[in-house]
C-alpha cells in the first residue's frame, strides 16, 4: 500500500462549476491547500471577488477559504505543477447527435500534459462512458513521456454531487475510486479517504466509469417509467401521487419516484445515452434507455398539449415558474422550460417566465428575462405552469391571483385559493 499522502498535500480542481467548486471547498475545510483552473475568466474573477455563483455556496465561505490563502483560483495550467495531486471535473455532455462529447476533457489532457510532473496523481471525475479513463485520457497524459503507475499516477471517481441538497453532506456521500493500476488506485483512495467518510473501491477505471452511469440510468429509466404512468392515471381518473403514496408503504422491493415535467440537467438525461452509445460499439443496444428517452420528450409533449387544451384559442399566455431543472439551483441545462417554449411559441401562445435563481434565458434564439411575479402578471396570465418547485415559491401569492394553474410537481395538493388547480397525474383528463 501506497504511503498515505499528508495533509500538506496541494491539489489541483480543474473546472469550478457544480461538481469542481464544492470539491475545492471540502478539500480547504480539510486544511488542503487548493489550486483551482478553469478556462472562464469571468468564474475566476468572481471567486476572486468572493462572489459564488452557485447557490449551494455562500460568499462568505468563498471568502475564508480565499483569505486563508488555502484556494488560489486561475486561468494558468503552469500553476498545476504545484500540485501533487490533479482532479478533473469537467463537462462532458452530448453533442447534437446524441453521442459523447468530450472535447473538453481532451482540451484539459493536452493543456495538462506538458505540465505534468513525475510523482502526480491525476483522477478524473467527469460522467463518461466505460472506457474514457484508459483509452482518452491516459494517451493524453502519455505524451509527457511519463509511465503510467511507475511516475505518475491516474485514477477514475465519478462524481456524486447533489446540487440543492442542503441534509447531505459531500463528505458524508460514499466516494467510488478506482485507478489504472493498483498502486494508481491506492493513492486514489489514500487522498479521498482523508475528506471523504467512506470509501468504496472497484476493480477497474471501466467498473467505476459504469458504476456512474449505471446510477443515473437506473432513475432515468424509473422516472420515465413513473411520468407514462402519471398520463394513464390522468386518463384513468386517478391521482398518481396517491397510488405512489400507497405503493412506498410496502417495507420491501419498492423505491418511489415521482412524476415531473421531464428529466433536465447535466447528468441524468444524458449518462444513459453515453451507456446506450458504449452498448451500441458492442454491437448491443438497450430498449430501456431507448423507450425512457422516448418518454422523457413524450411527457414534456403531454404536458405543452395539456396545457394548449385549456386556454383560449386566440392571444393566450402562458407564465411558467422555474427554469431551473430542479429546485434551489441555478443550473437550467437540459431545463424542460427549453422544449416547452418551442412549443408554445409554435402555437402563437406568448411566453414569460419566473425564476428566483436564474435571471435570463436563451430559448429559440430569443432572449427571456425573468419577470417579477407580481399580482398583475399572475393574474394577465392565462396559465401559470408550476416547473420547479424552489422552496421560496409563494404559492399563496400565485394561488390567489393566477386564474388557471398547472402543477407538475405537486406542491399545490391540499391548498386552495382562487385559481383552478390542475395536478400532473391528478387524475384530470
């Protein structure tokens, strides 16, 4: 076993967004001293400035982290060879066909590697296919003339953050860690050991690639699955979320998931089509993945027609709360808000919209600015489309003044005001 790495161990986050920023600021609140690179300038600059622009973070602990002088944050890939050890947390979404998109890790690999230095540990984290670690990214590295397990080491971790969830702690969420060799994986888990509570080793880079993959794929599939039957129990006359209710009472062999308007962000709608796409190099295929994805456009389709349905037929209007994909962040990437104003904007219906964490938006080459909710909005609105359920919504507000409502998350049942209520698998035709 590898020698565990001190407390005076540096390291290196490259990419400060969701995954990367909160990563920095538990290694700090372990005494590590962090570098941390990203190629935005403008994300530098503001923590520098100790302004977060992540919810989940607040200014102040940006502040002590950088007055301590322990999180030093820049543009510069030379300030790496200060680190011994390396962690990549960078996107890795997919391109307009459907299939991975890892340009930006490959511009990380070749900005790092002139810079790598004998003894490092570099570790990836970013959500990809089975097969990434030793295939891209280690060719990469290699350039440096450097071996692999003998002069530098190099490991996979798929990331587990939880944007918005405020009772779990990043140091309390098992960490899976496995390395290109075994002496790359011990010194993987001799230093998430030293922030993280738990420790999970697998065999290989590929098993911990697919452990992520696997993990998202599985609520993928059972979201979807739960979204269909959300639309057979609007056709049945049945409230879905009281058969959900129901179900979960059973001590064994159920896990409830629950409906929405589709699966938005960085990682569950798009991990289970890397999986599809590794499956298909192997002359294999998945019909689950396939079908959920159908679903998961099938119920943003559901609910933009729902809605159509019940306005006017001439000058209506639609105001939708949230644009974020999920409440208390501010992360609206593969937002249904997106597919839902190209519909409705398709139908001559005029669109505005409301979110407390995300100021404007981009959709059908047209810039959206969030409108303040106020009495006269609400109640010009011909519908008002509840899409993300922040903690802060005033619900009592929107209840009151907005003439029409449609839930998709259900945070209106048992409450009444003067507006029609219609629930996502409520049971409404």
């Amino acid at each position: 076993m590898e020698e565990k790495l001190e407390l005076s161990t540096k390291v290196g986050i490259i990419g400060l967004g969701y995954v990367g920023l909160p990563l920095a600021l538990l290694f700090v609140s372990k005494n590590f001293e962090v570098i941390g690179i990203d190629a935005n300038q403008s994300k530098v600059d503001s923590l520098n400035n100790c302004t977060s622009y992540i919810p989940d973070i607040k200014d102040s602990d940006l502040k002590d982290a950088v007055e301590s002088g322990k999180l030093c944050v820049s543009t510069d890939y030379k300030k790496t060879e200060d680190a011994d050890v390396i962690i990549i947390c960078v996107p890795t979404p997919l391109n307009s066909n459907h299939t991975p998109d890892l340009q930006y890790l490959i511009s990380v690999g070749n900005q790092l590697y002139s810079h790598l230095k004998q003894g490092q540990l570099i570790i990836l984290e970013s959500s990809t296919y089975p097969g990434t670690t030793k295939n891209v990214l280690l060719p990469i590295l290699e350039k440096s003339n450097l071996v692999v397990g003998k002069e530098f080491y190099l490991g996979y971790s798929p990331e587990r953050i939880d944007p918005g969830n405020e009772s779990l702690p990043v140091s309390k969420i098992p960490k899976v860690v496995s390395g290109i060799t075994e002496l790359c994986k011990d010194r993987a888990s001799a230093i998430y050991s030293q922030v993280f509570e738990n420790i999970v080793l697998v065999s290989s880079t590929e098993a911990a690639e697919l452990t992520k993959l696997l993990e998202n794929t599985y609520r993928f599939i059972n979201i979807s699955f739960i979204n269909e039957l959300a639309i057979l129990c609007d056709k049945l006359s049945l409230n879905v979320w009281e058969i959900i209710r129901a179900a979960d009472s059973k001590p064994y062999g159920f896990s409830p998931f629950y409906p929405g308007p589709g699966i938005g962000g960085h990682c569950i709608p798009v991990d289970p089509l890397y999986l599809q796409w590794v499956a298909k190099q192997y002359g294999q295929d998945s019909e689950f993945i396939t079908i959920s994805d159908q679903l998961n456009h099938k119920i943003i389709q559901y609910i933009a027609q729902s809605i159509k349905d019940l306005l006017p037929k001439e000058n209506a209007s639609v105001l939708i709360y949230g644009a974020a994909y999920k409440k208390n962040i501010n992360d609206a990437r593969e937002s249904s808000i997106f597919p839902l104003i190209k519909y409705f904007e398709s139908w001559g219906i005029s669109v505005s919209y409301h979110d407390p964490f995300v100021p404007a938006i981009v959709a059908e080459n047209k810039k959206y600015q969030s409108m303040p909710l106020t009495k006269e909005v609400l109640s010009n609105s011909d519908c008002v489309l509840l899409l993300t359920d922040h903690s802060e919504i005033p619900l009592e507000k929107i209840m009151n003044y907005a003439t029409l409502i449609y839930d998709t998350r259900n945070i209106t049942e048992g409450k009444s005001g003067k507006a029609k209520i219609i629930r996502l698998g409520g049971g409404s035709k």
